[in-house]
C-alpha cells in the first residue's frame, strides 16, 4: 500500500502537538545536520482549529502541510488517517479516554504508533489488548516516547549495551534526574486520570510485563524519602516521574532479556528534596474524587502551559549507574556511568517534541535495533520487532544518535 506520509501527528491543536507540529514543520528542517526529508500532515477531530494551531505554531502559510479529519467517534476516520501514514504520533490525551482507538486503529491498518503518554494504566491496557495482534500485523505499537518515559530508557539501554559490549552484565541500573520546567494542563489533567483509573495491578513493579513471566526479575525499590546519594554527591527524593519510568524501564529489560534491576530518584537540596516527598505523598489524596473536583478548579486553562520563559530557562539531566556482576564475592568493579542532558531551552515539553518526532522518524525509515537478540513473542514475519514495545528497546541506537543533533546529548559512558 502506497503511502503519502511518513508521518501524521494526531491531536496537533493541543500544548504538545503544537510544538511537535513546530518542530518537524519549522525546527527540524532548520536545523543543520536535518535535512532527511520527511513527508508529514497533521490531524484532528476538527480541520480549522488544527490549522489555526499551525499558524500559531510558526509554520508559514504557505508550508502548513494537509490536515486530516480523525475522530475517535467516527471509526472510518481514524482507518483513513492510518491508511495514510507510515507512522503516526499521537498527541491528544488523557490517553485512557481517547488513546486506545488510535493504537487500535493503527494495528488494524498497518501503521506504527508513537506516543507522549505518562498514564501506565493506559499502557498496561496496550500492552494486554494489543501486543499479540499487533505482532501478527508487525506493527510497532511504542508508548512513552516522550519525557516519560524516553529519557530513563535510552540512559539503562545506553549502560547495557556498554556493558554486553565489554562482555560483561549489569546487576543494577540507578537513575538521578535534574529537572528544571513546569506542567501543562494536559499533564496534570492526565494525572488526574490516572488516579481515575489506576487499579491494584497497576501499581506491581512489573506491571507491563506478562504475569507468567516476571519470575527471576528483580524488583528494585523506588525512592520513598529523602536519602543521599555518595555517587551523586547531593540529596535525593522521589521522582514523580518514576511510577511509569520505572515500568517502562523494566519492560525494556524484559523484552531484552535483562535480568537487572531498575530504580530513579530525583536530585535537589536537603529542603527540596524534603518537600518534593511531602508533596508525592499528600498526593495520594487524589484517589479521593472530591480532591480531584477541587483540584481541577485550580488548574489553567486548557491547552496552557509553561510560559515562553520558563520554557527558555528549562533542561534537565539524566545520570545513571549502571552496577556491573562480578565474577566473585571478593571482586569489586567500578559501575559504569551514563548521562543524558539537554540543552538550555529543551526542558520536558519541548524536549518531548523532539523525542517523539525523532523516533517516529527513525521508525518510519526503519532504524531499528541492529544485533539485538529479541526475546520471544516479539518478532512478527517482517523478522523485525513488533508488539508494543519501548523507545529503547525499538529504535534505542537511532534515538541516540539523532537526539545529540537535536539538542539532547548522550556522554560517553564510562568506568567511574
């Protein structure tokens, strides 16, 4: 089947579809080192206020790309879009009410799916609902293309490869993150969602790994309070990030045949660190519907987000270490170190919408995985990776190299 588009980005009006639609309409094609041409159109439910979004995006009226009708409540809709793209990116949450008929609509048609979703029950819905067909279609349906869950992913795949390479095995991944940016409305509302949702199987530790296959797979402790971290130098704390960073972490491990275990914190100072926990835990009292009402009220508007200037001030920087097996009790090996950073200006939102596109576009000219040993039950008869995977584990060696481009750098990583 021919197809017009490498690339359509659904839900293109929203805060992040607007800076993904600018990044491949504007940024990217601007950008020296860019020049893969990439055809891509944008949709949603309604063409005018798309286009509007466009325009407001920056892109020159006459460079505005087609805009495609896709309503979840029109299923043919959806079909046609599909038909169209060889990979599309959806934008538009919370996921759990909107999502899920994409995915399928693309595993239906042939397509590959990317996404920006933090919502892990959304992707434990996937993962169930979607994983075989979408192996029989050798569709890579890949969630958490975004700040959640990209970043943690590419820093424990970049510290395995390392690893494998000097022949060697990794028994531990621990993860730091330095954030500076704000929340969008469309996070906090898919926050919200979440504790809407959230059942007690979603909070297992390996919750998007098959029942029957979690045996041997350790479970590391997430941070649960203020401790320090000699490595690091510096106070650490939970990172809100982590309910799904940390699955879909482990789900890469899996799906590589990992035996490691995976955990995250985030960085600050004593009394930071110390407040970032009390607020991770009075969060809780979300799973009351009376505090979400009340919540909501005080929420921005819709489709608002980090202002133009903290968007210039935000980054962050991801620092794992990675500990490695030793042959013996008495040997002690230096754990390997690798970092991810941004640059000044690419904090969580922007950053997603470079990491989204990149991987759409390393799937749609099928950049995938070289030398991987996949485990099984993922490989379809394109003899490629298919079924809901991880950015990691699809196109983790791509994303690297074409993130550094891009404004996000992977150090080498090292022996400390």
């Amino acid at each position: 089947m021919s197809r017009p588009y490498d690339i359509v980005v659904w839900g293109a009006n929203g805060f992040t579809g607007r800076k993904v639609a600018k990044y491949l309409g504007v940024t990217r094609p601007a950008a020296n080192g860019s020049s893969t041409p990439i055809r891509w159109a944008a949709a949603g439910r309604d063409a005018a206020r798309v286009r509007a979004a466009l325009c407001e995006s920056g892109i020159p009226a006459g460079s505005v790309p087609e805009v495609l009708v896709a309503d979840i409540n029109a299923p043919h809709t959806l079909d046609e879009m599909c038909k169209k793209a060889r990979v599309i990116i959806a934008c538009a949450g919370p996921f759990a009410n909107v999502g899920f008929p994409v995915a399928a609509a693309c595993v239906r048609n042939g397509t590959h799916y990317v996404d920006i979703t933090g919502e892990f029950p959304y992707v434990r819905t996937l993962v169930e609902k979607l994983h075989d067909a979408a192996v029989v279609a050798g569709v890579c349906v890949v969630p958490c293309c975004g700040f959640d869950s990209m970043p943690s992913d590419l820093v424990n795949w970049r510290l395995h490869r390392l690893a494998e390479a000097k022949g060697q095995r990794l028994v531990d991944v621990k993860t730091y993150f330095s954030v500076r940016g704000g929340f969008s409305r469309g996070t906090m509302d898919s926050i919200l969602n979440i504790f809407e949702t959230i059942t007690k199987e979603d909070l297992h530790p390996l919750a998007l790994v098959p029942r029957d296959q979690r045996g041997g797979i350790p479970k590391a402790t997430s941070a649960i309070g203020v401790s320090y971290a000699s490595l690091m130098k510096s106070w650490t704390c939970p990172f809100l990030m982590a309910g799904i960073n940390e699955k879909v972490v482990r789900r890469s491990n899996f799906l590589m045949s990992r035996r490691a275990a995976y955990a995250e914190a985030m960085l600050g100072g004593f009394w930071t660190c110390l407040l970032v926990t009390t607020f991770v835990y009075v969060s809780g009292l979300l799973m009351i519907p009376f505090v979400r009402r009340l919540v909501t009220r005080w929420l921005p508007p819709a489709r608002g987000g980090p202002s133009s200037e903290q968007t210039s001030k935000g980054c962050f920087t991801v620092v794992g270490f990675g500990s490695i097996a030793a042959a013996s009790s008495a040997a002690q090996l230096s754990p390997l170190k690798a970092t991810l950073k941004s640059d000044r200006g690419l904090e969580g939102y922007e950053g997603t919408a470079v990491m989204v596109s990149e991987a759409a576009i390393a799937i749609a000219l099928g950049e995938f995985n070289a030398d991987v040993a996949y485990t099984a039950g993922v490989v379809g008869a394109t003899g490629r990776p298919s079924g809901v995977l991880t950015p990691a584990f699809t196109v983790g060696d791509a994303l690297i190299r074409r993130l550094d481009g891009a404004g996000i750098h992977m150090s080498n990583a090292a022996s400390l």
